[in-house]
C-alpha cells in the first residue's frame, strides 16, 4: 500500500487555515515535516498526525 499523502491544500482544509499559512511556517521552519516531490509539497499523513499530537494541549 502506497503512504498517504496530503498536498498544502488538503492539509490547509484538515487543518481550516489558509495555505499562506503552510507556505510561512514552512519559510520559518515551522509545522509538519514535508516532502518537496518534482517541486510540489506533500505531507505525510503519519508527519501530519505525530504533529498534531505533539501540539495537544492540556493533556493530564
């Protein structure tokens, strides 16, 4: 099975913020590791994931 993958706009939309957004974090080395694949970005699902859980707040 090929990994999933999600470009800057599926993951803008996951995340409800705009693109520009990915595009600064990723100019100020912020967020989600991510792939450059024929000059096109793409995230990893699993990247994507482990982001999220290291950005939970509040967690007893």
């Amino acid at each position: 099975m090929a990994p999933i993958r999600l470009n800057q706009i599926e993951l803008a939309r996951r995340w409800k913020i705009s693109p520009r957004t990915l595009e600064r974090w990723r100019w100020l080395k912020l967020g989600p590791p991510y792939l450059k694949l024929g000059g096109r970005v793409a995230y990893r699902i699993e990247d994507v994931e482990a982001y999220e859980i290291e950005q939970l707040r509040g967690q007893a």
